[in-house]
C-alpha cells in the first residue's frame, strides 16, 4: 500500500533506516512528510509505533490499499482510528474504536463525533464502536444532495457492508436516530438491534414549539452556538456552513409519518426519551405500542421483543442550559442500552 504521513515537527535523517523504506521530506511550514510503500498494514502500525516514541505528533497519514481506499487516521481521539470511505459520492468519515459486537452510533443534526462526549468510549469498553459523521456534519463535506433520512440510511447500510460488519448495531440520537430508523427500514439484513434516542416516527412527534424553533433556524441565528464552532473546527468546508443550515432546517421539518413502516419492523427496538425532551412522551408510547409494546402485564404476556426506557430530569440538547440533555445522561443512558444490547435476541 501506498502512505503517506504528515508529521508535526523535524524527522533526523538517521531516523530513515527504521523507516521500512519511507522516504522523508521536510516542509516549508515545519512539518515532515515520510512518503512510500509499505507491503501490509502491520508494516504501517510498525511504522507509527517507532513515531510514538519520537517527539513529534502525527497530523493524520493518508494510504492506498488495493481496493484504493483512502484511510485517514486522525489524532484528535487516542487509540481511535478515523477514516473516510467513499459512499454514494461521498466522503463519509467515521471512527472505529473498541472490539466485538460492531455498534454504529449516528449523532444528531450539527452533531460530531467529539460532541458525543463519554458515550463513544464508554461503550468501546466492551465492543465495536463505529461513530459516522453524516453528510454535511463534522469531517464529512456536504456534497450536492439533498438531506433526506432515506438518502443517509442508504449511506449508513451502504458502510455497514464495505467495512463489513455483516448485521451491526444501530444507536441514533434525533436526527441521527431518523437515519437509523430508516437503515432499519430499508436494509432490515444490516441491523441487528436498534436504539433510538429522542427520535420521533413522524414529524407530529415533536412539541409544536420545538418544531417551531426548528423552523426559524437559520446560520446567523446558529454562528453563536458551540455547534457552529464545531463545524468551523473540523468541516473540509467551512464555507458550506449556511447551505448546511438550510439542509438541515428542511430536513427536520419536513412532514413525514413512517407509523406503518414502524409497525412492520422485525428488529429489536429500544425507545429512548428524556421526561422533559423535545419529543413528547405521548409519541414515546405510541411508538412503543406500535412495536408491540404496552399491550399487557408482562408477567403473564412476556416480554415484548422492544423496550422504552423515560430518562428522568432528562432534555434534548446537552451544550444549553439546563444541560442535561440525554446523551450527556451517561450514568442514566449506559445501563440501560448495555443491558439492551447484550441481552439474547427475542
């Protein structure tokens, strides 16, 4: 495969004899670039653990493999590798970090991996995680497609199989648990189970006034939020930032209704909502009913095959006051979706 990795800092010469055959060239801005080819990826991790112990910071490398898949490994999450797979015309960038079960977490609108917070590794503790950015959001560029959730499952099914993950699961939070519903939908044979984190099946499903907020979204309105720092911080292009707001604005009020796809979904379920979220928790138990749940006492009926769990003094959003928004809720949300996901398949 062909590397090549940019170095932050001078790399001394003497260093090219352990340098499996990459050559070194010093930038005018003081980074240095080690260029080549390496014969396979344990060749690579050789490579970057000889770097680990220089005092220099890896940038990010970019390589080649046979297929020509670009992989970028990123330094902003230790022990997480961050890449990019070309998808649908896309550059979909996400970070794999853990092992076992492979576990694909999709944040919500403006959401980034970072914005995640504890989530990512407290759960690659004990499995896979494999965190995606979505079209137009973190380190994937927006390109010229329209935002549609059936449009990004495509894409999150379409990843689920080039890295080949067989049946994943699926943790989406708003925005991104619209995608993992549709994923869901759509491409049944790639979802093992399904966690949907204040996630509403159609459009009614959120309070009028959280739908009216939504509504008047606009990027001046947004340029104050630590979100629209974020995009700032890691989109390849920052100047998409209005066309991206628009995106999103139409996106999340578009009218939609999926109750009878959702009434026909085979895949374990689990439904979660904050007490005071932006989803009401009336639709909360409409769509668990709708997936069989609610119907009677389990003691005598069972189980049914999805569950719902209500987060108490839990929110929508974590970066606003009160902060508590449920993916900041992690003492709250990890038991309960470790429990789900581990227990046998109904």
């Amino acid at each position: 495969m062909h590397v090549s990795i940019h170095l932050k800092g001078h790399l001394d010469p003497s260093w090219q004899p352990w340098l499996e055959g990459l050559q070194i060239r010093h930038e005018p801005d003081g980074t240095t670039v080690l260029t080549g080819t390496l014969q396979d990826q344990p060749a690579l991790y050789g490579v970057l653990n000889k770097i680990n112990h220089l005092n220099l910071s890896l940038l990010f490398l970019e390589c080649s493999d046979k297929a020509h898949k670009k992989e970028i490994f990123m330094t902003t999450r230790q022990n997480q590798r961050g890449s990019y797979a070309s998808i649908n015309g896309l550059d979909l960038y996400y970070e794999i970090s853990g092992s076992g079960q492979p576990l694909v977490i999709l944040p919500g609108a403006y959401g980034t991996i970072e914005a995640l917070g504890e989530l990512v590794p407290q759960l690659a503790a004990t499995r896979r995680v494999i965190a995606v950015e979505l079209q137009g959001h973190g380190h994937t560029a927006d390109i010229d497609r329209p935002l549609r959730f059936e449009l990004l499952a495509d894409d999150i099914a379409a990843l689920i199989k080039d890295l080949d993950l067989g049946q994943a699961d699926l943790f989406g939070y708003s925005l991104g648990g619209g995608v993992g519903l549709q994923t869901a939908i759509q491409h049944p044979e790639v979802v093992r189970k399904l966690v949907l984190t204040s996630t509403p099946f159609k459009t009614e499903g959120w309070y009028p006034e959280d739908l009216a907020v939504m509504a008047a979204m606009n990027a001046e309105a947004l340029d104050v939020t630590p979100i629209h720092d974020a995009y700032l911080k890691t989109s390849p292009k920052p100047e998409a930032w209005p066309t991206v707001v628009d995106k999103i604005r139409q996106l999340v009020t578009s009218d939609y209704n999926w109750e009878q796809e959702v009434a026909a979904l085979k895949t374990p379920t689990l439904i979660m909502v904050g007490d005071a979220d932006g989803m009401s928790l009336a639709h909360a138990i409409e769509f668990f009913g709708l997936l069989g749940g609610g119907k009677g006492d389990g003691d005598m009926a069972g189980l049914p095959g999805s569950s719902l769990a209500v987060l108490p003094a839990t929110t929508h959003v974590g970066w606003a006051p009160p902060y508590h928004g449920i993916i900041t809720r992690i003492q709250l949300l990890l038991p309960i979706l470790t429990e789900f996901l581990d227990s046998p398949m109904p």
